[in-house]
C-alpha cells in the first residue's frame, strides 16, 4: 500500500522539496505539506486497490451470471468504464442457447429434446442429463462416472476412444436389459478440453427399440407366410409325382389326389386372400370411413352365409340386435370381415350341439379403456360354449398366425390371420376388441365401435336408469 500511495504523491512531494530547496518554501511547511500530501495519496491507493479487488470479483460473477449487478465503487470516476466493459463483454459472451433458456424460465431447452443427451468431463463424470436421461439413468446420475450409471463395454469403449483422441467422433450400439429390452444407438463428440466439472465429451442416445421391432415383425412375418405357403406347396408337388408314377393308371387313387389337391389349392388361395386383406387394411388404415352401417342387416347377411357350417355340426346361430341400435359410421365390406372371422372363430371353436349367440347393446359406460374420449359405443358380443383359451393365449391371439393349436387350426382351414384382421379393422374403426374366455366354459369376443362419428341424426338419447352411464 506504501509504494502505491508513495508513486501518486512523488509529483507533489517533488515539487515540494524544489520550493524547499529554492528556501520560497519554510523547510519546515514543506515538511509539513508533504505528510499532509503522502496521507491523501495513501487514502486513494486504498480506495483504489479497494475498488480493483471488487471488480475481480464482478468479472468472475459475470462469467458465470451475465445478469450479475455492477458493484458500488468507491472511485466510480476511475474504474467505472472498466464495469462497463465487463459487463458488455459478459453479455456478448452469452450464447443463444442461454438466450432461449433465459425466454423459457424453468424449462431447459435440452430437456425439450426427445432423446438422452449426456454430458461428460474429462474423468468420465456424468457433469448433466437432460431430462430423457434422468428418465433412463435414474435422477442420481449426475456426478458419477458413466461406467456406474451405464455399464455396458460398447458405449464405454466409444467415450474411450474420444476421451484418448482415439477418434473425434465415435458411434456404438447397446441394449439395456431391465425393465424391459430395449436397444440405443449413442454418438460421442468432444466438446471442451475437460476440467474437472466443466463438460468435456457429450454422448447423445437415439433410440432404436421401435425399429428393430419392426425389423424383427417384418422378418417374423416373411418366415411365418413362407412356412404357411411352403407346406400345401410340397403337398401340391408330392400329388403331382404320384399321379405322374404310381397313380398314373389307377382312376381311385387319382380321385382321392385331386380332392387333396383341391383342398390344398383352396387352403393357399385363402391364406393369399387374408394376406392381401391385411394388406389393403393397413394400408387404408387412417382413411376416413365412409359408409352408414346397419349392424342387424350386416350381422344378418353374416350368419345367412355361415348357417350352413354350424348346422353341419349341430350348431346354431342365434342373433340378439334390438332395434334402437344406431347405425354407426364405418366401412361395410370391413366390417363383414369382423363377423365373418368371430362367428367363424366361435362356429370352428364351439362346442357340438351348442348355440352360438351375437348379442348388439348400446353402451354409455363400461366401455374399454382403450377408446379413452368416447362416450357411446356399439358392443357386439359373439359367444361360444366351446373349449375356451388358456389365459396366457389371450393377449398374443390377434398376433398374424398366432394359433392356440396351429395343427387344430390348419385343419379346421384356419389362416392363423383372422383375428389379426379383425384388429386392424377395429383400429381403422377407432373400436376395440375385448376376449373374455374361461377354459371349458367358452368365449366371449366383444367388438366395440363408437358412435362418435356416426350420423347425428341416428343417435338416440341415453334411456335412463343403469344403462345411463353420460355422468359416470
Ligand atoms: N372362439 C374361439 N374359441 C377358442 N379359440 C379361439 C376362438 N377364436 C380364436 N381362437 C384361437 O385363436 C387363434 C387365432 O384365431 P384366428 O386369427 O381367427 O385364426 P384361425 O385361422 O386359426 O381361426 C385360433 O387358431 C384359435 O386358437
Ligand atoms: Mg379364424
């Protein structure tokens, strides 16, 4: 503090000693004004010193708080226009990212994004995650090394090679086991030189589990078709040899391989047929529906057409519609496929001798979760006293060429694919389909269809009483 204080009263106490020297001044006055003079001096180089260490402090606060406030100084005169320049160079420094982050308080812009981004520092810490990582890697993340939070040796060798210069950018693809699987694909960059607690690398994660299910559909689905198509083909061929050889002269044995043959032919024609209904289906999926449906006539021309085969198993059909169901909004040849396979289904899967019924109610409540909105629905219910469904069967069944008994199936001339057009159609419908089964007791297939778009004009008002279900 002394040299400071000496160096801005040298001028003075240099003229003072002149005047001295030259006796215009008492010797001891200048004495006298030189103490008076080094303690003013002195007092300024405090106040000085003072308002420096202050503005230290005020460039480091800025650095970090660009809204930080200008400190009050004691010689504002002097080192003001230093705080105005920090406080422009700690503005100009604020990147656009902050600038985002300062219009949407509370809300980081990164935790906006859908997918995981993790920042790491220079010893593999996790330094932040935004909000789709916490979700993955717990809310304690922050703070450890990666290695805890996300063992896995791929993605650990990708930030490896990035951490050692090993490569700028490095990808890797992983899968997390619990809860359930589910696949990434993670890009590492650096992005600073790594001091402690500063970020150093960023691992950004892109989910792939919803791909490589298609994938793996898509694969399981050419299989499966092939494997269906493959054996009436061979059955085809082997005919074909025996009538060519052995069968060539005997008019019996030819008979009894043509009617194989039909039946084969016939078993490949409707297998192709589902296939391209499916097809045509999920292509129309999200196409408005267009048609007003009478559900009692259309249920009615379904069972005219499958009276036959129940009665050639000593079934019956017995239809239930009363007349106030509305008529719905939806598509008519869709639709007839839905009963077609469920009175189908139940008629094949029912017991001999017993009836089949399909009952149509109109539903103000109790209708599935899965049409979450819709008030009223049409619920028609096709039931069997068959066999019934082990319950762990239940949720695959509308699954392509999910069969309880694929033997059984094949032989009763089943696809394996009915069901799964029924739900696709139910999808277009904004419907559902609920399966109710009790093994030796039988089934229940309930379709649902709202009635949300179905012309006004067709909907009754709610009857009262339990039925009212408008206040539930
Ligand atoms: N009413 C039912 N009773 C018992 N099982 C049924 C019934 N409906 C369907 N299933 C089971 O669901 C499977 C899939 O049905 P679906 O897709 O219509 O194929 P399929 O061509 O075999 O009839 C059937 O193979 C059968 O195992
Ligand atoms: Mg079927």
């Amino acid at each position: 503090m002394v040299r400071p204080a000496f160096l801005i009263a040298l001028p003075a106490l240099f003229a003072l000693a002149v005047l001295a020297a030259l006796h215009v001044l008492d010797a001891g006055y200048a004495f006298v004004a030189a103490v008076v003079v080094f303690a003013g001096a002195f007092v300024i180089a405090r106040l000085a010193l003072r308002d420096v260490a202050t503005l230290r402090g005020y460039a480091e606060a800025v650095a970090t708080a660009p809204e930080a406030r200008l400190p009050r100084l004691a010689l504002p005169g002097l080192l003001l226009p230093l705080a105005a320049a920090i406080r422009r160079i700690g503005r100009g420094a604020r990147s656009p990212l902050a600038e985002t982050q300062a219009a949407a308080p509370g809300r980081s812009v990164l935790d906006m994004l859908p997918d995981p981004l993790i920042l790491l520092d220079g010893e593999r810490r996790v330094v932040s995650a935004n909000a789709a990582a916490r979700e993955l890697l717990g809310p304690s993340a922050v703070g450890r090394d990666l290695a805890s939070v996300l063992r896995n040796p791929a993605l650990l060798e990708a930030v490896e090679e990035v951490m050692n210069d090993r490569a700028a950018i490095s990808e890797a693809e992983f899968a997390f086991h619990v809860p359930v699987e589910r696949n990434f694909n993670a890009r590492v960059a650096r992005l600073g030189e790594g001091n402690p607690g500063q970020p150093a690398l960023a691992v950004a994660l892109y989910e792939l589990t919803a791909i490589r299910r298609t994938e793996e559909m898509r694969t399981d689905f050419i299989a499966n078709a092939s494997h269906e198509l493959r054996t009436p083909v061979s059955v085809l061929l082997g005919c074909v040899q025996t009538l060519r050889g052995s069968a060539r002269d005997d008019p019996e044995a030819q008979a009894e391989f043509f009617g194989l043959m039909e039946g084969q032919a016939l078993r490949m024609s409707r297998l192709v047929d589902d296939l391209l209904a499916l097809s045509r289906i999920e292509l129309n999926e999200h196409t408005p529906l267009e048609d007003d449906v009478d559900l009692a006539k259309l249920i009615g021309q379904v069972t005219e057409t499958l009276a036959a085969r129940a009665r050639e198993m000593n079934m019956s059909i017995e239809v239930d519609i009363p007349a106030d169901i509305p008529v719905i909004r939806g598509d008519k040849d869709d639709l007839i496929k839905v009963f077609q396979n469920l009175i189908d289904n139940a008629v094949k899967y029912g017991a001999d001798g017993t009836p089949v019924t399909v009952r149509a109610r109109l539903m103000h409540k109790d209708i599935p979760p899965a049409m979450a909105g819709v008030r009223t629905a049409v619920a028609v219910a096709v039931e069997d006293r068959g066999e019934g469904i082990p319950p762990e069967h239940v949720p695959r069944l509308t699954e392509r060429f999910y069969r309880v008994d694929t033997a059984r199936s094949r032989q009763l001339g089943g696809t394996g694919l009915g069901l799964a057009i029924v739900k696709h159609v139910l999808n277009r419908h904004r419907g559902a389909l609920v399966i109710d089964s009790k093994v030796g007791r039988g089934s229940t297939f309930s379709v649902y269809l709202p009635l949300v778009a179905a012309t006004p004009r067709a909907l009754p008002a709610p009857s009262g009483g339990a039925e009212n279900g408008e206040a539930d």
